[in-house]
C-alpha cells in the first residue's frame, strides 16, 4: 500500500539524530532502478511525518558518483512524497560566502560526467524545463526561517556540481568560479529527477571551505568534516523550524512540471 508522507529529507545521518526527531519505523523498498542508498526511515518532526534517506547510505560508504540518485528519487516519490529538502556540504567560490553559511542556490550549473540524470531513456521522449530548478516556495520558507533565527545565509546562488569523489585542481578550481559561486558533488542529478516526478527541491547547501582557489586554503575531508559538524546543529535547529511551515497545497512550476514536456 502506497505511504502518503508528502515530506523527505536526503542528507546525513546527523540531520535527524536528535531527539526532535522521532522514529517510527524502516522500510526496505526496491525500485525499477535497484535499492535506494538506505532503508527509508519514516519519523515525526513537530507533529509533521517525514521520510529520510541518508543519501551516501547509512554509514557514508556510498562515494558521491556511485549513489544510486534514480532509485533514491524513485523510492520517495513511492512514499508518497512531493517535496524534498536536500541538505549537503559545498565549498565557495567567492569571497563573501563564508564557511559556516547556509545557501539556499537558485541555480546550478552541471559539471558532472557520467551519472544517469533522466527517467526518460525512451521510448517516452520528454524535455522538463530546468529554467528556474528549485522549488520557488520552498526556498522562500527556508530563507525567511534562516533570517528569523538569525542564520548567515543566502537565497541566491549557482551550485556548481562536479563529478568527484576528488576535490578540484587550482586551476578548475579558478575556471569554476568564472560559472558559480559554490561547488558541490551531489545536487545533480536529484534536482533534475525530482523535477521529472513533479517533485520540489531545495537544497540547504552547507559552506565548510573556500574550495582551493584561495591560495593559503587547502580542502581535506578532515576539515571539511569539522565545519560539516557545526552547520548540521544550524540545518537541525532551521528543519524544526521549516517542516510544520510546509503547505500542505502545492501552488508552484515543479507541480506543473510535465505539462507540455512529453514530444
């Protein structure tokens, strides 16, 4: 029998390890795509139920290019749900987005290589818009909470995702900043599958570097980690604040999505 939990979470475990967070239980699903990266995880955040799914698997041993992003996508929109709220760490590009801040992005710029970013293989051909990829009505309840807790952060943005696992060169890591203004190894293709299933997106992309291209700052996964640790008490404190604020009507592009789409 189909859930009807109208809200997911992808991220990592640490989002939902609080005790806000209630879990009521775990569901294994197979999709046409294979096993998402975990059992879903089906919870109550302020009286609101929610499905997560730790995206890198339940103990971050799936590398960003090998996450399994169809079955994942798949897998929620089984459970019923219509919007996502996609938290994941990026470096900056720019100076005045510091590590430590909260960035709701507005755009993306894909820069990764070989991962498959479409249900649409044929022989069903359809082109979604990609104009405006993130859920207008999301991101403005996730800014205007971010603002009223008094959290450094910005609605406006391009994510700049590359393949990885390896962190940039200097020289990319310049050549990226001519095109946005954070990087990051897992917004695509979950932005572009969700659209496709008439799902909204919104990332809450967590700053822990300036990437390499400042020349004193060098990226390892050990600091990324230690600034990752203190954004995740900030992203827990903004979804208890966020997720009762969700609408449960939809009035915006990602529902309408399909709508002339098919050829």
């Amino acid at each position: 029998m189909k859930e009807e939990i109208k809200i997911g979470i992808i991220g990592g475990t640490g989002v939902y390890n609080v005790e806000e967070f209630r879990i009521i239980r775990k569901i294994e699903l197979e999709t046409p795509y294979g096993k998402p990266s975990a059992p879903l995880t089906v919870g109550e955040i302020n009286g609101r139920k929610v499905v997560f799914l730790p995206r890198h698997g339940e103990k971050h041993t799936i590398p960003p290019h090998k996450i399994n992003y169809r079955a994942n996508i798949w897998a929620l929109k089984e459970m019923g749900v219509n919007r996502i709220i996609a938290p994941n760490a990026v470096g900056s590009l720019v100076e005045e987005l510091k590590p430590g801040m909260l960035v709701f992005p507005d755009q993306f710029i894909d820069f990764t290589k070989r991962r498959e970013s479409t249900f649409y293989d044929g022989p069903k051909v359809v082109h979604i818009s990609n104009s405006e990829p993130f859920c207008p009505e999301l991101r403005k309840i996730l800014s205007e909470t971010a603002n009223k807790l008094e959290l450094d952060n910005t609605n406006k943005a391009t994510y700049v995702c590359i393949e990885g696992p390896s962190f940039s060169t200097k020289a990319e890591s310049n050549m990226f900043r001519k095109f946005g203004d954070i990087i990051g190894m897992t917004l695509i293709p979950e932005v572009k599958l969700a659209r496709e299933l008439e799902i909204c997106y919104a990332s809450i992309s967590m700053i822990t570097d300036y990437d390499v291209w400042k020349e004193k700052d060098e990226v390892s996964a050990e600091k990324v980690k230690e600034t990752m640790a203190k954004n995740i008490v900030k992203v827990r404190k903004l979804l208890l604040e966020v997720i009762p604020k969700i609408p449960e009507d939809r009035n915006c592009i990602c529902s309408r999505a399909l709508k002339d789409a098919e050829l």
